[in-house]
C-alpha cells in the first residue's frame, strides 16, 4: 500500500543529505569532504543540520578522528546512497537525452592523439550531423554516473556488465629516431640495447602490459638492466622522447605505427632499428553500456569498425 504524503514531499534538505551519505562510506567527515569539494568541518555541519531535522544522531564520534553510523543512520544510509544512484542515473539520461547531436567519447590520452584523433574527420565528414567529444583519462568508465556514451579501452576485454567488442590486437616493437639508429653506438640488433638508453611508460593501470623487462625476456636477450632510464605516464611521451633522439622506447602498432609508418609527420619521425616484436596481452576494445545502440552510437561503432578493419589489413 502506498503511503499518502500530501500534496507536498517533506524532504531533507539535499545538500544534507549528500554529505551523510559520502561520511556514511567513509567513516570519516575528512574524507567525505575531499570527495565533495568542501571542508571536513563543512561536512560535519551538513550532518549536524540533518540530525537536527531528524532530530536523531546520525553518526557516534569515534576517539580516532573517524564516525561510525548509529542504528538510524544505518538505515537512513541504504535509503539515501540508493536514492543518490537513482538521481545520479536518471540526471545522466537526461543529459544524454537533450545532447543527441554530441557523441561523448572517452578512451586513453595515447589512443586520443596517436589513433583516433588522426582518424576522426572522416567519422566526421560521414556524420556532419554529430558533434564528437573526445574525453581522455585511464580510469574505466561509469555509465550510469559519468558523461559518456561510449569508451575505447586498451585490456583484456573483461567488463562485467558492459557489452565489449574487440577492434584491435596489438604487437609491441622498439622505435628510436634516425640519427639514433644510424650513429654510435650501434643499433642493429636487441643485444645493442645494452648500451642505449631505455625509455619506460610507465602507466600504473598497465601492470600487465609488456614493458621493458617483459620485452627483453620474451625475445630472449639476456643481461640487460631493464630498470634504467626515464619513465613517463603515458605512451605518447615516450614516443615524444624517442623521436627527439633520447632514447628508445616500446611502441605498439596500434599507438606509434603511424608514426613509424610516416603518415602526417613526413620520413623523420620513428624507425624500427630492428624487426623482432612481442604480441601485446590485451588488445583495444569498444565498451558500451547495453546491448542494443543508441543511433549515435550505432554509427560511431560503423565507423570504427570499418577503420580497425582497414588498419589491420
């Protein structure tokens, strides 16, 4: 039975309610103020506010700086994170729902400059009609809560409850400049590294990916200190480094074979000093939020399908 509550909602204030429901996670008023943007001391008045519309404690004060829910805030806790994710979803439809000539893209800072951004005014030329909104970060993405509509991934392909598709493998090869390759000392061959500098991307959600160590040992070269050189966060300033002549770094033909292969950067960008190249674990994957395609999206997976197919030919 539906409970009658009027023509008017009695209704905590919001803002109350969001820094109970962010202290209610944490267990401490300091860092449910970091997740809010605002003070520890800002989130303790939010919560002394809602308690006083309650006019019940929420939270015990623990000795260790932290808070601990009281039987009522426990059960005000579950009402309130799920009605948060509800309003959090139905905010993000919306938003998607009055945007449907933008196409929110989000995949990693490598994959944005050295495949996609290339690429991406023939998607234009073929969708006039659609605004493309790259977003580059590393972090995989919420549906539900974040602005995106559709994410290219670089692993394994493993996302549960998330449709993946395949678009590419890859393969993992040294890339140095020319001056580099062609001078002294030699670099003819994967013993030669011994005496160069090694380049290292260095990208924490990578730890699976082939580095250094990893690449020397499956093309069995021995004895090399593989823990040497600069290390960068992401692949495209190792390939910035390479091509200045500072070393040599771990391309893949998917982030850096264009570079190597000279298009739109003339002959002096990346050479290949010699051929030997590792397979790559994880390829790049298409993520979508459900089975069936918004048309925007639904044109966008066309479109890069098409060009993963013609890249891999």
């Amino acid at each position: 039975m539906a409970l009658d509550l009027g023509p008017r909602r009695r209704l905590p204030p919001l803002n109350a309610v969001r820094a109970f429901e962010a202290a209610s996670r944490h267990a401490t008023f300091h860092e449910a103020g970091d997740e809010l943007g605002v003070s520890a001391g800002a989130v303790a008045q939010q919560v002394k506010i809602l308690e006083g519309w309650f006019g019940l404690p929420l939270f015990r004060r623990l000795p260790s700086r932290g808070v601990a829910l009281t039987p009522a805030g426990q059960r005000f806790a579950a009402a309130a994170g799920e009605v948060l994710d509800q309003l959090a979803e139905a905010s993000a439809r919306l938003q998607r729902l009055g945007r449907d000539h933008v196409l929110t893209v989000s995949t990693t800072h490598s994959f944005a400059s050295l495949w996609l951004i290339p690429r991406i005014g023939s998607f234009r030329a073929r969708h006039p009609d659609l605004d493309v909104r790259v977003v580059a970060n590393n972090r995989l993405v919420d549906f539900a809560r974040d602005d995106a509509d559709l994410a290219i991934r670089h692993g394994r392909g493993r996302y549960p409850g998330l449709r993946s598709d395949l678009l590419m493998h890859d393969v993992v090869f040294p890339v140095c400049s020319p001056h580099l390759r062609d001078g002294s000392p030699p670099l003819r061959t994967p013993e030669d590294l011994a005496r160069h500098t090694l380049l290292h991307d260095d990208d924490p959600i990578d730890l699976e990916a082939v580095g250094w160590p990893q690449w020397l040992a499956a093309a069995g070269v021995p004895g090399i200190d593989a823990s040497r050189g600069p290390r960068f966060t992401h692949t495209f300033m190792v390939l910035q480094c390479a091509t200045a002549g500072g070393g040599v770094g771990l391309a893949t033909r998917v982030l850096g074979g264009d570079l190597v292969a000279g298009i739109g950067q003339g002959a002096t960008g990346l050479v290949r000093p010699f051929p030997d190249e590792v397979a790559s674990p994880y390829g790049f994957f298409l993520v979508t939020p459900t089975e069936t395609d918004a048309p925007k999206v639904a044109s966008f997976r066309a479109w890069i399908t098409a060009q993963a197919e013609e890249w891999g030919r």
